[in-house]
C-alpha cells in the first residue's frame, strides 16, 4: 500500500515481560537519508510489505476499528519517526470494502531537519482481497504529494494519477495471476498465513506507482525484544527473484517479524537500504472494543 532508521533489537540487553493480551497494547546534517527511507517505508509496508492472499481469500491483515502504531528508528536516531497503521471498513459501500490507513511522520530531532507527513489510504474488497484503489497525499521539504492508484479488473489495467508530476501517470498492465494488493497490507497479512520456515508465497504487490511480481520467503525463527516486550518470532522476507527493479535491483530488503504467540502481530519491520536501516518497532496495538 501506499508511506516512512537504525533501531535494531539489542538482544544483550534486558527485557520487560511480553505483553500477551493481543486485544489492547500500549506504551503511550543528513536529512536525505531520512528522506529516501521514510518514502518506502511510509508506502511499505504502507510499508512494507503483499497477496499471497490468494485470489479469493478474505481480507484479514488489518480489522475494523483496528491499529498499530511502529516507532521508526534510522542510523543513530531511535525515534526518528512514527507510523500508525489503521482499518476502517467502508459503511457506503455495504460493508464489503475496508479503507487501510497508513499515517507517517517524522519528529523529534529528525522532524526538525526534515518534516515529514504522508497519508496513504488504500481500498480493499474484503471477501477477495483485491485492492480497488490507492489515494496518497502529503508533504516534504521538496514538493507536496497527492497521487491516486485505481484498478480496472474488467479491462485488467490499473491508472496511476500523479498530480503534482503529472509526468508519472500512466496506464499498468495487470499482470496474469494473483491480483494485486498494496506492499504494506500484504506485510500485515503474513500475520494470518501460519507460515513455516522454508514455506513461499508468490504474489503482485503495489508500491507507490509500481507493480511487483515477489516471492514471501519463511527464513526462520528469531527472538527479538521490543518496546512491548522479548517475542520469538518468525522472520518472513519478500524477495524479486526474477527481473528485480526498484529497491529490490539496488540491494534492497525488506524484513517482518511476527510473533509466535497467540496474537500473532507484527511486531517488527526493517527496511536495508545502502543508506542504512530503518527499522519499524510496534508500540501499541489496539482492537475495536
């Protein structure tokens, strides 16, 4: 879907108790490399992150009335921005459409150098998981941000409108296979699939203007400690194994963790770029009551 530094887990340290309740948990020089991290990242998985929801399967990644909120650390900045990621479904068009909202923002120090703000809203159908369309808007110290990325699935095209480049819109062939869904919901998602170490899932993704054919890899298990607590976890990776581009040609990757407990959240996201690391840790999570 579409909109983001280093705060990697220190393993040596110690650590507060897990938080098992999934239904409510809470914790309440260089500004071109916040830049070109806090772009993906915000779209990511917004960002990060794919469907392997197979065609057909309902959409489960983010509920209604559901949120996430990550703290985004990079380089020496451990709070460099915030990301809330939330569900809302859609009353208008009967309860079949749920809207996913990725909010970022740079603050403290990092804001001072570079502000930040990005709003992506993405439209998915919930019984198929097909996503409908992509509003973005926002802000940075370069220009302003204001796209829209539909779907035609009866012609099998999708429109992007830019209208600040107006340069960049375009027409995109649907790809055969899996429909598309965006990057960050499709990350949200693996929560869902009860993945092994070694499983794979090929999808199409959206990002920003793009549309990626990837593979979800199961890498293995890994104990990480968070603001919410030490979760073991397993670590899933999406990977362009054929005809890489974007990110993905530039030595890029992309990380999720999700906890192996009942609650099944994301816990953490990590985005390597060759500028550093940004790394997405959740601080609150909250259900509809």
């Amino acid at each position: 879907m579409t909109g983001p530094r280093a705060f990697h887990a220190d393993k040596t340290a110690g650590h507060r108790p897990a938080l098992l309740d999934s239904t409510k948990h809470s914790t309440r020089g260089a500004p071109s490399p916040i830049a070109g991290v806090t772009y993906p990242v915000k779209s990511l998985f917004l960002t990060l992150c794919l469907p392997a929801v197979a065609c057909a399967a309902p959409f489960t990644a983010v509920r209604d009335g559901e949120s996430f909120t990550y703290k985004v650390g990079f380089a020496i900045f451990s709070n460099a921005g915030v990301i809330e990621i939330s569900g809302k479904q859609d009353a208008a068009a009967g309860h079949d459409r749920i809207r996913v909202t990725v909010d970022s923002r740079s603050r403290g120090f990092v804001r001072a150098l570079y502000e930040f703000d990005n709003k992506a809203e993405a439209t998915i159908e919930l019984p198929t998981s097909r996503l409908l369309a992509v509003h973005e808007s926002g802000a940075d110290p370069k220009r302003a941000t204001d796209s829209d990325f539909t779907i035609d699935y009866a012609k099998r095209v999708a429109t992007y409108t830019d209208r600040v480049r107006t340069e960049r819109s375009r027409e995109i062939p649907l790809p055969e296979g899996n429909d598309p869904i965006d990057l960050i919901s499709a990350l949200m998602q693996t929560r869902d699939w009860n993945m092994q170490p070694g499983d794979k899932r090929d999808l199409v993704v959206q990002f920003t203007r793009e549309l990626y054919a990837i593979t979800l890899v199961a890498e293995g298990y890994e104990t990480i400690i968070t603001p919410m607590g030490k979760f073991r976890t397993l670590v899933v990776v999406p990977r362009m194994e054929k005809n890489p581009k974007g990110i993905f040609a530039r030595g890029g990757q992309i990380k999720v963790w999700i906890a192996q407990d009942a609650s099944h959240l994301p816990v953490q996201m990590q985005l390597e770029l060759k500028i550093g690391s940004a790394t997405l840790m959740l601080t609150e999570h909250k259900v509809a009551k």
